[in-house]
C-alpha cells in the first residue's frame, strides 16, 4: 500500500511540474538492475526529460498531458550507437563515390538520421564526417527542421598523411591539395583538436592503424606514435572532450589504450596484452561484428575495391572471436555499429552477433544504453528510464531478455517525451 500512495504522490508531483506527455506501456526493463518494471506511467516534461514513474494503475492523469498508450509492449531506454556516419551510403563506395558532387554527402544525412531513430537509436555518436557535415545535422534536428536521433559529433576524423585517415588515397599526385587531410607531429595534433572543438566537435576521432575501407592502408599498420596519441588524449581532456581511436591492429590499439584514449574503435587484431591494458585501464571497445555481412554480399555492387573485400574478410572472423575474448575477460564492450558501412537502418541487427559471441541479451542491451552513455560521459542524460534523464524509450513486442531480436523491430519510438511518426 505505502508504494502505490508514494507512486500517486509521485505523478501528482509530476504533473504539477508540468509535464506535457506520459507514456504507459505492459512494463520497462530497468537496464541497471535488468529487472521489469511492470504497469509503468512515465511522465516526461516540456524539457524532454522524465519527471517522475508512477504505477499506472493508481494514478489518474488528466489536463494537457498527451498520453502515449503503448499496452502491449516491453520499453527499453532509447539506443545509443557509439559509431556511425549519418553523411554516407553502404551503395556508393570507391571510386564511385568520384560520380557524385562534393557536396552531395550532405544530402543523405537527414534521412540516414531519421533511419537510425526509426530503428530505436535515439542517440548516436557521429565519428568523422567531412566539412563539418555532422554538426550542420545536429543543428537541423535540434532546430526542428527534421526528425533524427540526438547527435555526438566528431567533425573531421584525422590521422597520418597517407593513412586511413589522412586524407584519399584513391587519386594521384595532382589531386593532393584537395585530398589532404594528413595530420603529423604533436604540435599539428594538438591544433586539430583545437580546431575541432571549435566548430563543433563533442568528441574527437583519431585514426591510430590502417583500414579496411581505405586504399593503400593495411589495418594492422600502427599509423600514429605513441606521442601523437597521447597528445590528442591530452588536449582532448584538458578541453573536457573525450577521444575515440580508429585502431585494428595490436599495436596501435595499445598505443592508444596506453596514451589514455577512451574508446578503441573496431579493435579487430587486439592481443591478450591489449586486452588486459584495456581492462586495466578502463577502456571501452566498440567492435562492429555485424557489417560484414552487408560488405560481403553486396560490395562488389556497391564500388567497394578488392582490396578492401580482401582486408574485410581477412579480419572479419577473427574479430568476432576477439569480441568473445575481450568480454569474457571483462573489458567493457559498447554497441557500435559502423552504420553507413551497411544501411542505417539495420544497425540493431548487431545485437544478434553480441549475444552469439558471448554475450546475454541484457548485456547486449546494456552495451546500447547504460555503458554506452558512461562512455558517452552522459549518465544524467541517456542510457537508462530514470527520473532526470530524456525520455526516449523503444518499445517492442515480445520479451528482448529472452530474443533480443525483437529489437531490429521496433513498434514505437519514443524520443524527448514525443513519439516518432
């Protein structure tokens, strides 16, 4: 009895701090407890933030308030992927990506933007997009213009001339001045991340190897020093930015895990050294086990070059099977995608790979949410359904503790108190 009078109370208090919508659903799961929590009423404020959980079945609600009914569904909290890049397309790769103009990127982000919230993804951290693309997104959604997840933008991902990231290695000579993106030396990298904070950046990417996705470079070659990491990780953090390292090789993933980098991203190649300094040091691993299978099937058609579907396949298996390692082990694993690598919308079906490679559902899901938003640094925000936080929320049919598969279906989404059409 004493519950249900402090759950009333609770939704009295909420509407008097006007709340503008409550959401009712069969139950939520409680990602920090990985309990249900059945017969919610979640009241969400003008602010998009959740202003008190009430039972459903005590309480009364009446006035303005829109009421989203989602009998019948499980909510989790809304999605994060720690890794996409809403300004490209899985069907224009190589040197077919030379037909289009050089604004043309541009174009695909609000509709790639709206794909991953469709798909339960209410937050998404953007890890490099040339000419500022990913804040121009930012700006739209956040302005109202159109509809899409919440943006962590990384401007211009960047690394050693003739690297990954270092700008195309697909043209010749004369091209180089349109190219060039190579940055080198401390000095160089600590003035980037300046530059990228200043138009923008909430998250700074760095290339540490080669690619998969890049001419020229093999993803096992450690492309930046020690010196240069570390010194993106030092300027990052003295601006209270956190640092993310494109790194598939051994090598450089240690580099970057010993230079104080946060997220290691791919982590393809990791040793058992790499594991324990991750674990050690606290690093997260954001490792995109799902994609190659979009890249396999469908690259040749798509303009990906040989050499790219040869360094994809050499790498895929072994991957996955340092996924496993690394989370039997303990390091902490985040969802993380790669979306743009394959169609935006099918990001969730990578919860499928996390479960066959070791992890429960819960787990899985705790990569997409409570992780995620501590590796986000954005605990009092995202990542959980909790007074305080936004109130974006995924509903589904069917229980996600039980097939996790259920989420590459959402039935509704939940974004800011408001549902997604």
């Amino acid at each position: 009895m004493r519950t249900y009078v402090i759950a009333a109370l609770s939704a009295l208090l909420a509407t008097s701090a006007q709340a503008q919508s409550v959401v009712t659903a069969d139950r939520y799961l409680d990602v920090a407890t990985g309990k249900y929590v059945d017969h919610p009423a979640i009241f969400v404020d003008a602010a998009g933030r959740i202003t008190s959980i009430a039972d459903a079945r005590t309480v009364r609600w009446g006035g303005d308030l829109t009421h989203i009914d989602l009998t019948g569904k499980t909510l989790v909290p809304g999605l994060i992927d720690m890794h996409v890049h809403l300004a490209g397309s899985p069907y224009i790769r190589g040197y077919k990506s030379l037909e289009y103009t050089d604004s043309f990127p541009a174009t695909l982000g609000p509709a790639n933007a709206l794909a991953m919230l469709k798909a339960g993804f209410t937050t998404v951290r953007n890890l490099g997009a040339a000419d500022y693309v990913d804040i121009a997104l930012k700006q739209g959604i956040e302005g109202g213009y159109y509809p899409g997840p919440r943006i962590v933008p990384a401007t211009w991902s960047f690394g050693a001339t003739g690297g990954h990231c270092g700008g195309s290695n697909l043209l010749p000579p004369q091209y180089k001045a349109i190219t060039e993106r190579g940055v080198n030396g401390v000095e160089a990298i600590r003035f980037q991340v300046r530059e990228n904070r200043r138009f923008g950046a909430e998250v700074i990417k760095v290339c540490a190897t080669g690619g998969v996705f890049s001419k020229n470079t093999e993803p096992g070659q450690q492309q930046m020093s020690f010196d240069e990491l570390k010194a993106a990780a030092d300027e990052a953090h003295m601006w209270g930015l956190k640092v993310a390292a494109h790194a598939h090789g051994a090598e450089g993933i240690k580099a970057a895990i010993r230079a104080g980098i946060d997220t290691i991203e791919h982590a393809s190649l990791i040793d058992d050294e790499g594991i324990r300094l991750a674990k050690a040091n606290g690093a997260y691993l954001s490792m995109d086990i799902f994609n190659t299978e979009f890249t396999q099937s469908n690259g040749k058609l798509t303009g990906v070059l040989e050499e790219n579907l040869r360094k994809d396949r050499e790498i895929a298996q072994v991957q996955r099977d340092n996924f496993r390692r690394a989370h039997a082990a303990g390091v902490k694993l985040v969802f993380g995608s790669d979306a743009g690598v394959m169609p935006h919308g099918t990001a969730a079906g990578q919860f499928r790979y996390m479960v066959e490679y070791g992890m429960t559902p819960l787990e899985a899901i705790r990569a997409a949410t409570a992780t995620a938003a501590e590796a986000l640094g954005r605990i009092k925000d995202v990542g959980a359904i909790q007074v305080g936080r936004f109130g974006d929320l995924v509903a589904v049919d069917g229980d996600p503790l039980a097939d996790v598969r259920v989420l590459e279906r959402p039935a509704a989404v939940v974004k800011g108190g408001k549902r997604v059409d």
